[in-house]
C-alpha cells in the first residue's frame, strides 16, 4: 500500500497483457470522464464484490464453487476490459478497476513522481504517454503528482523530452550515481599525482 498503485502497473497479470498484446490493437482514444468520477468507481467497487460475495455464500460453499465464481467475474471482467481497450486506452479498465479503486483510495503513495517546474514546457507528451490518461502538469507548480492512480509505470518519464520528469528515488540513484562518479574521478587523479612523485 506504501507505493500506491505499482502492483497494478508492474505485476498485475491483466495489466501486463494490456501493455504488452492488447495496445497493439486499441485505437488509444481518450478515457470517457464519467469511467474516472469517483461515484462511479465506487458503485463498481460494491457491486463486484457484492455480486462476489452472495454468489460465494450460496450452498454448498465448496473451494470448487468459491474457484468457479472467481474465475466467472475474471472472464467477465476481462472480456469488457479488452472491449473496452480496444476502443480507448487500452488500460481503460484499470481507471475503474475495483482492485485498484480500493489501493487508490486507501493506499498511501510515498514514491510519487516528481515533476521539474524549470524543464517543463508543458507540452504534455507525458500525459499522452499515460495509459490512464493523467493530468501530469497540472501538478507542474508543486512538483509532486497528487493523482493516487498512477501506475508507476514511468511510460510518462520515458516520453518526456525535457527529463523533467522522475520520482524521488530515481533522482537519489541519479545523484548517488555521479557522486560515485567524481569520487572515481578524484581518486584517480589522486594516484595520478602520486605516480609523478615516485
């Protein structure tokens, strides 16, 4: 929960067939507004696991009928995810995703993406990059996205061509790293001294 929504961008098994197969296919045309509203979301967050749940109480309450009425809601879930994607952004599904409404509204993102003020010309091929459609600039000012949805899948940051974007252990490594850097420098200036002396 510390990191947000990052099991949905980097190991959710459907997240991964969307990346990897169904963009391929999907015509990536704007997630509709009313699939975001968080009224919505949660009404599909209650019916799912409500439909879940009086399913999975019905007698006889084998692990055989819990494991068919699971598999039924993942075809079925599944099957609208892929129409869905097929004719907007291919992780449509995941804006409304009951699993990932949950993380979103009770998770605590402590590794948000931090956004350069002074590299950013707002020329938002971030949020086109963004398979869940983000508003990433509007955030541009205080330079941390509030959006708890993101997926952390950092398509954001590759697609930025300033590098204004990152999160705050990508700029730790990144300073780490050119402090290694120097260090080396340093050093082998320090035996190139040494060696003029013997």
């Amino acid at each position: 929960m510390s990191r947000g929504r990052f099991v949905c961008g980097n190991t959710c098994p459907r997240g991964a067939f969307f990346d990897r197969i169904l963009r391929h296919f999907s015509q990536g045309k704007k997630i509709p507004g009313f699939l975001k509203d968080k009224r919505f979301r949660l009404s599909v967050f209650f019916f799912v696991f409500g439909m879940f749940i009086v399913q999975a109480s019905q007698s006889p309450f084998t692990a055989e009928h819990f494991g068919h009425i699971f598999w039924m809601m993942c075809t079925a879930t599944t099957m609208l995810a892929i129409f869905l994607g097929l004719f907007f952004s291919r992780r449509t599904w995941c804006t409304f995703c009951p699993v990932g409404t949950f993380i979103s509204f009770v998770g605590k993102d402590n590794h948000s993406l931090t956004i350069d003020k002074n590299l950013c010309v707002s020329c938002r091929l971030c949020e086109k990059a963004c398979p869940l459609n983000i508003n990433i600039t509007k955030d541009r000012e205080s330079g941390i996205l509030s959006d708890n949805d993101c997926l952390k899948c950092r398509e954001c940051v590759a697609a930025c061509p300033k590098r204004a974007l990152g999160s705050l252990e990508m700029r730790e490594d990144l300073f780490l790293s050119k402090l290694a850097e120097k260090l080396d420098q340093d050093s082998a200036k320090t035996y190139s001294h040494a060696d003029v002396w013997k």
